[in-house]
C-alpha cells in the first residue's frame, strides 16, 4: 500500500502526520565508529596477551562488544523510546569503562605506566583520532604492536576518546528531552496536528 493511498505523506523518513521519530543510522555516530575500533581492537588484544583460559579475557571481549552492541541497540530504539535510546547509551558508556579499568589493571600488573596527557604517543594518537574515516587501519600500527604496553595504552586512547563522544551523546540526548520530551509528547502533537 502506499503512503497516499493510507493518508500520509512521507518527509524524511517518518510520516509527516506521524509520531515515531527518524531513527537509526548509528553507523554515521562517530561514538559507534570508535566503539568498532575498540571491539576489534581489544579482540586482537586479548588473543594475543592473555590466555583464552584467564577469565579477564572473556570479560574485555564481552565489556567490549557490549559498548558497541548498546550503542546500535539505543540507536535503533529512539524512535519510540528516548528513555530507552538514553539508557542504553548509558550502559555502553558503562562497558567501556569497565573495559578501561580492564586494561589498565593490565598494565598496573605488569609495571607499566599509562601515557599522560603529554606523552608524545599520546599526541600522534590525538592525530591519527583527527584523520577522516579513520577505522582501525588508521591505528593499526599501535594497537599490533609486540610491546604489549604500546597496544594496550593505544587503546586505552581509543576508549577514553570513545567515552567523551558518549559523555557529549548522553548530554544531547538529554537536552532533547528536556526541549521534546519523549514519545507520549510526540503522540499528544501527532494527535493535535491531524485534528487541525
């Protein structure tokens, strides 16, 4: 059936007189594009640093794959649910903290040191972070590096990077609330715009 033939126009994607919101494309979220790096990063990691047998390994991996996986899934909710879409940025916000604690317990265990601010390899990292598409070819270099203590403080630059663009995520979310509200808001202006 088309849209004329049900009584609604198409704008954008949603449905002019509708009320579910355009929804989707986290693919373009710069937040899910690092959190790719970081699950396939912390994959090679863990394979090639720990034992499948240390417990820590499943954990990164799932911590990991849990950031990535809540950001597609909040961005697949939002158009029906902002509360949900802002919860579930939270928990991916929360894995990879987790995984960050991960990877310097990691480091600490070992007697290395987590490069600072100024750390010269910080600052190439800050680089590479600026380059357009940047993917996980862009830090491959690091994040494959034989000195463990490399590969590991790569990542953590990733993460740390990752969890700012959710910081900056939860705080626009939440502002969008406040000026839109959430679904039943959107239903009550659907609801008078067709009455008009």
């Amino acid at each position: 059936m088309s849209d004329r033939k049900n009584g609604s126009r198409k704008r954008n994607g949603t449905n002019e007189a509708g009320f579910i919101s355009k929804h989707g494309g986290y693919q373009r979220l710069h937040a899910y594009q690092k959190s790719l790096v970081v699950y396939d990063a912390t994959r090679y990691f863990c394979k090639r640093f720990l034992s499948v047998r240390d417990r820590t390994y499943d954990q990164m991996v799932q911590a990991a794959r849990s950031g990535k996986q809540n950001i597609v899934e909040g961005s697949q909710a939002s158009g029906t649910s902002k509360e949900m879409e802002i919860k579930l940025t939270s928990v991916a916000r929360a894995s990879l903290e987790e995984l960050l604690e991960d990877y310097r317990d990691f480091l600490r265990a070992r007697g290395y040191q987590e490069w600072d601010r100024g750390h010269p390899c910080t600052q190439r990292l800050r680089e590479l972070n600026r380059t357009p598409g940047a993917d996980y070819r862009t830090f491959r270099k690091a994040i494959e590096h034989e000195d463990p203590a490399i590969s590991a403080n790569a990542i953590i630059g990733l993460i740390k990077l990752t969890n700012y663009l959710l910081d900056q995520q939860l705080r626009s979310l939440e502002q969008a609330f406040l000026k839109d509200g959430g679904l039943r808001e959107a239903m009550t202006r659907a609801r008078l715009k067709r009455r008009k």
